[in-house]
C-alpha cells in the first residue's frame, strides 16, 4: 500500500492541486502531502502554475531561493529540467544578469549555454560569478574527458607512426612473432621474421594538424561548450598542432585562448547569420601541410553564404589530402536539425555529415589521424550518416 500512495502522491504532485486533491488511495484514505511535498508542491506551482512569470514575478531574490530550494528538494536531473523550463516561463535568462541568481543555480552544459548567449550584456558586477559557473562545468566536462581523449589521440598518432622497415631499436616484437607466425619453422621451435612491425623514430616536429571551424548560430551553443573543452585537451598535446576558429557572418581564430575553454567560451557571441564559405577559406589559408591535417566543421549546415562555394570550397580541401568531417552536433541532444540538401552535397565531394556525441568524439579523431574511412566507423558506431540517410528538399 505504501507503493500506492508513493505513486498517487507523485501524480498529485504532478498535477497539482486543485481538482487533484482530496484524492484518496486504495484504502480509501485520503492523500496528504507531507511537509516536504508541500515544499515540492509549492516550488512545481511556481514554475508550473498559473500564467508564465506569475509565480516569482521579476524578482531576482525570490527566484534564488526558488533555484536552491529545487535543488534539496528534487534528483540533479529533474533540477536541470525545472531550470530550462524556468528560462522561458520565469525570465531566468534575465535573472541570470544577478550574481545571487548565478550562484543559485546548478551548473550544466544547459546553462553555459544560456550564459554564451547572454554573452556581453552580462554586467561587470556578474561577471566573475558567472565565469566561475562556466568554469565548474568546463572543469567537470574536461577531467570526464580528457583521458579519453588523450589516450586514443596518442594511440592514434602511435599506430599511424608504425613502419615496416624499423631500426632494431624501435622493432615491436609481439606485433612482428605475430605477423610472421605463418614462417614458424617446427624443426628449429623460431619464427622467421620476413617482416618486421615497428615505430618510426619520432621526431620533435607537430605530427598532426587539427583544426575545429565552429558555427556560432544559436542551435550550436552545447557544440561550442563540448568543442572548447576538447580543444584545450588536444591543445595540450605536443604532437597536435590545434586551431579553433567560430564564425558567423564572421570569422574569429580563437586559437591563443585554447588553453582555457573559460576565455574561449567568453569569446564567443552567439547569434548573427552564417558563412560556412568565408570560414572555410580562412581554414583553408592556415593548412600547411593537407595530408596531415584534420579539419572539423561543426555547423547544421545552414548556410547564408554561397552554398555552391561552400561545396566547392570543401571539395578543394578534401583533393588537397586533407581529412575534413562535417559535424551536424556535438553535443548529447540527440538528432540535430540541419540542412539535408547541403549536407548530402558535402557527403559527395568527401566530407562525412553526422551528429556525434562528446564520447565518440575522441575515437571519431583517432579514425581520423589514422586516415581510417570515417563512413565505416560511423557505421561501426551506430551512427547514421547524411550518406545513408534519405535527404529532404
């Protein structure tokens, strides 16, 4: 019985009050919410209740309270649900100008977002709170993903170092006993090894070029977040030359902030129209050397510039040598809104165009650095390419 009355109190709760209560259980005894669930009550009701902004009107007080009493009373991941809900019907996009507001809410990537967004009108006196909130999430995104990252970009630029004539030194024995298996000679117990599998001396030089060419529209903020914070990690390595460029009508290189996604973040202005070809041609100037070079686009493909250019544009980049991938998303939202047309364009002059979650991510650049056919790991993966997938007018 205790199940039941769980149950209907959460729907009560759901609800809300009114005609939901005096509802009653099983037994027959009348639901009653307890002096916690009055709370839960209370704040659903505000949010939820009655016409938009009528619960805590414009104060930015009251609407602190309101953030940190949600976060004791519900899971962290009904708190990030009820807080972007609360953008919209309680004016917290402007609530978030208060520092009290800012240091009321619970860190997300959602809320980064909105902090991108709001961007330069964020007042001087906010403006430390609300770096300090960026920086917890971009702190927490990073240590979830720096290994990762790390371990598959080195493992990467080691397997695609491996050579088949390597001095004695650099010869990896397990990897030469087991291609040669096929030359064991029985009468002397020994295998012969007709060739061997080892690493090429490494040189001090940058061994791979990558550059991450992000659209600033509004739909790509979450992609923005993820890519800062990847493009610090890879900036870290000395083996990877790493540049970061966002565009809009526009086109800023970011690649002096890479070491701190924070100052990255807060260059970026979200909004404004878009021209994939004008930042395409700035990419294309900072290649050097196109068979070492990663390119990553990440943009929904809407373009505002000349689209044919912009196809042109890619094409180019691909007979050059280099790698380059269209990235729809990079985020965990799930399937993207993006030009169709545009990205099946891109599909047949050599660019792959798919979403990609922020785990992929490091393996999608491990594919990438080893020049491996990124079609065939999207499919390894799971993931649905512009390729395959039927395209739209």
């Amino acid at each position: 019985m205790t199940e039941q009355r769980d149950r209907l109190t959460r729907w009560r709760l759901v609800l809300g009050g009114g005609d939901a209560d005096g509802v009653t259980a099983g037994d027959g005894a009348e639901i009653t919410l307890s002096a916690d669930d009055l709370k839960r009550d209370s704040a659903l009701e505000s949010l939820y209740g009655g016409t938009r902004r009528g619960g805590l009107g414009g104060s930015a007080p009251k609407v602190a309270r309101w953030l940190g009493d949600i976060r004791g009373y519900f899971p962290s991941s009904v708190v990030q649900v009820m807080q972007s809900d609360a953008m919209d019907r309680l004016g917290l996009s402007q609530m978030l100008l208060e520092p009290e507001t800012m240091r009321a809410v619970q860190p997300d990537v959602s809320l980064v977002s909105t902090l991108i967004g709001l961007g330069r009108v964020i007042p001087e006196h906010s403006r430390e709170t609300a770096r300090a909130v960026v920086r917890q999430v971009t702190d927490d995104l990073e240590a979830r993903l720096r290994q990762r990252t790390v371990q598959a970009v080195t493992g990467a630029l080691d397997r695609a170092a491996r050579t088949r004539r390597p001095r004695l030194r650099d010869v990896d024995w397990n990897r030469t006993i087991a291609a040669n298996l096929g030359h064991y000679l029985p009468e002397h117990r020994t295998v012969v090894p007709e060739r061997l599998v080892g690493y090429a001396r490494r040189s001090t030089e940058i061994e791979r070029e990558i550059v991450l060419c992000i659209d600033q529209s509004g739909s790509m903020a979450e992609s923005i977040v993820y890519s800062s914070v990847f493009g610090a990690v890879l900036a870290s390595l000395s083996a990877v030359s790493t540049r970061m460029v966002v565009f809009d009508t526009e086109v800023v290189d970011l690649t002096d902030e890479l070491d701190d996604p924070v100052d990255v973040l807060f260059g970026v202005q979200l909004g404004g129209g878009t021209d994939i070809n004008r930042a395409l041609a700035y990419c294309q100037q900072q290649i050097s050397r196109p068979d070492d070079t990663v390119l990553v686009l990440i943009s929904d493909l809407y373009e505002g510039g000349i689209a044919e250019e912009m196809v042109s544009r890619a094409r180019s980049v691909v007979a050059s040598g280099a790698t380059m991938i269209a990235l729809l998303a990079l985020s965990d939202s799930g399937q993207p809104s993006f030009d169709a047309a545009h990205a099946a364009a891109l599909a047949e002059v050599g660019v792959p165009s798919f979403a990609c979650t922020p785990d992929l991510f490091p393996d999608l650049m491990a594919a990438a650095i080893e020049r491996r056919d990124i079609g065939q790991w999207a499919a390894a993966n799971d993931i649905v390419t512009t390729h395959d997938a039927p395209t739209s007018d």
